[in-house]
C-alpha cells in the first residue's frame, strides 16, 4: 500500500484516534510511514492502512438499490469513521442522483452536483429514506421501482446468473477467497443481508439484524 | 454552509440539510431504459460462461477522473470479479482445437447472441448498484468477425455516448478485426486486447486451423500501438495465452512476451492454463497445472516489476525450457548469487535480487540505513523482509546464516 500525502485524514477517521495521536502524527511525512521501521510510525502506517483498506473495500461490497429515480441507497455499518467518505464516493460516480448510505442508527446523504458535493449527516436510514421519498412523492418501500425493465429478472437476479457463470470448478480456492472477501467487511457493507434478501424484510435491513 | 475542502478530490463541500439536496436534485432522474425481456438466464448465464477463463480486472484508468480499480466481488476460486464479462454471441466460424463454441466441437451448445441495447441496459443497472466497475466484452466471431465487431463497438458507443457511461470499458479485438473497427474501439474503451493464445505461428497451427498467427493477430496488435495516443485508450493493449493448449514451452512464452513487451508495448499479458473442455477436438489433452500459470505470472512479474534482465530469468528455465513448480527467483538466486549480499552496503538493485525482498522492503533497507547499520535479522523483519527466505543470501555484520537450507528447499 502506498502512503498518501494526506494520510492524516485517513488517519483522523480511524476509530482509535484521537488528538494525541494526530499530533504525533504531524513529524511524519507520508515517506517516512511509507519506509520507516520506527515503532510509532510503523503503528500509524497500520492504521492508515487500516481505514483506507476498509474504504476500499466498502467502495467494493456496497451494493445499491433505487428509490424512485433520484435516490440510490445501501447499508453501511463501518467501523472506522468513513461513512461520509464512502457516501461521497457514490454520490461522484451517480452525479446529480442522491446516494444514500447507512444503518438502523445513523446515516450520510451526499449529492454531487455542478461541481460540488453537498452532504447531510442524518439519523438511521429509514427516516431519511422517508423523508426523502415523501420529498419526491414517490413510495418508499418499492425497493426496485425506476429500475430498469429487464423482463423477468432484476437487478440482483442478473447479478446471481452472471456471478454463478464465472466460476471454474477446477480453479477453486475457498481459502483465498475467504481472504479477500473478509466476513467482517461483508457484514459492514450488509452484503450478506443483500443475499439473504428474500429470507429478511426491508426494516431488519434498515434496522442490520439479519 | 461551506464547511470544507476535501484535499482528495479537490472539490467544495457543502453541509446542507436534506431537504434542500432533495429540492437540488429534483431535475435529476436515472437514464430510462427499454425493456429487454429476451435476456434470458440461460443467456446471460451461457454467454458469460464463455468468458470464464478470460482473465480481466478493471486497472487503474486516468480518464478525466481517474477510475480506481475495484474488485466488487471474488469466485470461489478467489478471482476478482470487477466488469461485467461476456461474450457478445457464442456462434463462431474459427476452428480453435481447444473451444467450446468453435464450429469443430461437437458438443455444440445453443447460440445466442445480445443486442447492443441489452448489453448497455445490462451494464448500466449492475453498474448503477455498485456489482460492477465496467464492461469486459468478447465474442465468438458469428459469420463473419467484422459485423460482430461492429455490434461490439456500437455497445461501447451506446454506453458512452447515449448513456454518458463514466465506467471502465474492456473490448476484445476479434483475430481479422478491420483497422477501422479498432480505431473505434480504440476511442471508446479504457482497454483493448487480442489475444494472442499461442506462443508462435507454428503453435497457434496446431491449435486453430483458421486463424493466421501473422496477419489476424500480430498485425492487429501493431495497428493498436500505431493508433494509440496520448488521449485514447487509457489502460493500453493487454493479451492472453492458453498455456499448454499448443505444446509450448515456458521459455517460447518467455521470449514472446519479451517481443510483446519491448515491440508491442503491451501493459500486460495473462496466462490461462489449458484445461480439455468437453466435446472439444482437446478433450482428451492433459490439463496443465495450475501451478504453471503461477509460476508464469512470478516469471512476468520479475521482468515487469523487478526489472530482472532477460538473461537472468533464462536461468530459471530447465533443460527442456520449462520452470519447475518453485519461486523463479529463488531459482535465480541460486544460479546468480555466488556470495551473500551485504545489506549496509548493496544497491538496491542488489537488494531486489534477495529472495525475501521486493521493491518496497528494498526502499526500507535504504533508507533505515542512512540512519543507523543494520545489526540484525529483525531490523530487516521490521522492514518487511522475508527472513525465512532471505537470511541464506545474506551477511548481515559479518555474519552469514547456515547456507544448508540454500540449496535445499
């Protein structure tokens, strides 16, 4: 992993730091973490590490759903402080749609546009979610409405088949897939709530019981 | 109320409440697609199968807002599933020995093909709920290679162009394609490739009767560097092998893919190892271990990453040009290292030669010893060094650790 220049922000968003540490932080440059084998940078490497890997792997394993046609939202219950950071990230690659992300006690709402990201920090999803809908006038539990018509098969359906068909029996490796799809990030970005879809109801989503 | 300036995308930042980033955005809506109902599962399932040993990954693509590479998901055989892989229809005129859709395998699946419209419809929604980066589009060449050609590029455009698709987009140059329609392609998507399959002309005869080595596929790779530019195509020109399929030795892919390397300037190239599909004219052809395309992958990765020179990775060939099933740069190292390298005073380059020891730990041997000479192997295992590996290679104070396990593994 390469050490950016702004590792502080990552740093700032770990769930363990604190003023003391960031201060700390200021007589290293992001060279210096990249190559040091001093203990306490070697400590604050790990954790940049740590938060930007969680980023990266909640960009990764998010999965989003429609509401009306204005609002993209997913579940996220990360354990470093990145839920704005993330929500930014989908709000940029939908520009001008509403990313909504979040869990049963808080969420993050981010809007790209023209731009520039506007944001809001609110309680658990659910709320929001409803407020947004009765905003557009549009009903919030029809989780798949303004999706595309693709006849028989929505979007997870399509997912499903195209995921199954890519697997090569002969090559199969559970440990390195267990690896790199670590349970702890899959419970985080609620995708094994996504898959037990059609066991849970749209409030154990909202609220994270499986 | 402007509450900031994110330093990594340089953007202004706005806390508003809710109801004004809904009032913002109520002129947005999602692009409205047609329906698609002739996707069928079996289609979508049979013609993604097709792509099942292509190997891809969204990379890092500077467009205007460079695209990082995100792994969405991984196979149970932990390969990343990045793009929406498939193939644009499973009919083929080509006789490739190894092929489940060549017109020589008598197992003849059913034939389906997309419209360009499906396809975009298809992206667009995985894309839209985050299952996907992009695009990874191939096909059997149906009648003629040029008309699919253009249905492929046409996706693309449909994407980009009616869509404003902001995704990563893969296309296959089909062996044959038009100079045209790799121009096209070459505007659209973040990645072309043409995959080579074979090591030389004489392998790719024994494994396709139908494909010219020269003209279809060598020629095709030389247009895509000739055409390419500052602007278009981001990720460059890749390719891909069938190891084993054509009886080639490592070495002959070795030498290959130094040609594509230094000639083609080719970003990458992938390995597949073969394995006899059924009804195929291979099918009763070994399979080859997957353990070569590994060793394969580690034999690029020293050329391409450690710069390793061609004639230092030659030495990890046997009599017969193949690698064994072991780290070729171990074996490199037992053939070129004659006396064990001083951490307090090798070169970098010297250091990167050290089993044990990449291009980062390298970095971290510099620099720590600027400050203080390295006394001990745990100094080194602080600086992410393999000691396990590296310790018979080295003389750390004087003292150099028992060479015994050197030469065994």
């Amino acid at each position: 992993m390469r050490v950016p220049e702004d590792y502080h922000y990552y740093l700032s968003r770990h769930q363990d730091c604190n003023e003391r540490l960031l201060a700390r932080a200021r007589k290293f440059t992001s060279k210096d973490l990249e190559i040091s084998t001093d203990p306490d940078a070697m400590r604050l490497r790990k954790m940049v590490s740590a938060v930007m890997g969680e980023v990266h792997r909640m960009l990764a394993f998010v999965r989003l759903k429609p509401l009306g046609s204005q609002v993209l939202y997913g579940y996220l219950k990360p354990r470093h402080r990145i839920g704005e950071h993330v929500c930014e990230h989908f709000a940029r690659r939908a520009p001008g749609i509403i990313a909504v992300l979040g869990n049963g006690s808080e969420s993050w709402i981010s809007l790209c546009r023209e731009g520039r990201i506007m944001r809001d920090h609110g309680r658990g999803i659910a709320e929001t979610l409803e407020r947004l809908s009765s905003a557009f006038d549009c009903p919030a539990n029809v989780p798949d409405a303004g999706n595309p018509d693709m006849g028989d098969l929505d979007v997870d359906d399509l997912w499903q088949v195209y995921y199954d068909s890519q697997y090569c029996p002969e090559k199969k490796n559970l440990g390195v897939f267990r690896q790199r799809m670590p349970r702890r990030d899959q419970d985080a970005a609620g995708l094994r709530l996504v898959q037990n879809k059609k066991e849970v109801t749209l409030e154990d989503f909202f609220s994270g019981k499986e | 109320m402007r509450i900031g300036y994110n330093p990594l995308r340089q953007l202004a930042i706005w806390m508003v409440t809710l109801d004004k980033i809904a009032h913002l955005a109520e002129d947005c809506r999602f692009d409205s697609l047609g329906p698609a109902a002739s996707v069928t599962p079996e289609k979508l399932s049979l013609l993604g199968e097709g792509t099942r040993h292509d190997v891809c990954a969204s990379t890092y693509s500077p467009r205007e807002t460079p695209l990082p590479g995100i792994c969405h998901s991984f196979t149970q055989d932990g390969r990343c599933v990045s793009l929406f892989k498939t193939l644009y229809t499973n009919h083929c005129s080509h006789h490739c020995n190894y092929c489940t859709n060549a017109t020589n395998c008598s197992h003849k699946a059913k034939t389906f093909s997309y419209t360009p419209e499906e396809l975009a419809s298809i992206t667009l929604s995985l894309y839209r709920s985050n299952y996907i980066e992009g695009l990874f589009l191939s096909s059997g060449a149906g009648r003629n290679e040029d008309d699919i050609m253009e249905k492929m590029v046409e996706t693309a455009c449909q994407l980009r162009q009616k869509h404003g698709f902001r995704g990563y987009i893969h296309l296959k140059i089909l062996p044959g394609a038009s100079h045209a329609h790799i121009q096209e392609a070459m505007e659209l998507a973040d990645r072309v490739s043409i995959n080579l399959e074979a090591s030389t002309a004489t392998h790719m005869s024994e494994m396709c009767a139908t494909k010219n080595y020269e003209n279809d596929i060598l020629q095709r790779q030389r247009y895509i560097r000739d055409m390419s530019t500052a602007v278009n195509l981001p990720a460059g020109q890749t390719t891909q092998l069938v190891v084993g399929a054509g009886g080639e030795s490592d070495e002959e892919i070795f030498k290959r893919i130094i040609y594509e390397y230094k000639e083609i300037g080719l970003r990458r190239a992938y390995y597949s190892a073969f394995c006899p599909q059924e009804g195929t004219h291979f099918e009763r052809k070994e399979a080859q271990p997957q353990w070569r395309e590994h060793r394969l992958y580690q034999m690029d990765w020293l050329y391409r990453v450690y710069h390793f020179q061609p004639c230092e990775i030659r030495r990890a060939f046997d009599e017969n040009g193949f690698l064994q099933n072991n780290d070729p740069k171990m074996a490199i190292a037992r053939e070129f290292m004659d006396s064990p390298v001083d951490p307090n005073v090798a070169t970098s380059r010297e250091l990167l030669r050290v089993p044990g020891i990449g291009p980062k730990s390298a970095q971290r041997i510099v620099a720590l010893r600027q400050r203080q000479t390295i006394l001990s192997k745990s100094e080194l295992a602080a600086a992410g060094v393999r000691i396990k590996r590296a310790a018979p290679f080295l003389k750390i104070n004087g003292w150099r650790d028992s060479t015994l396990e050197m030469w065994s593994d």
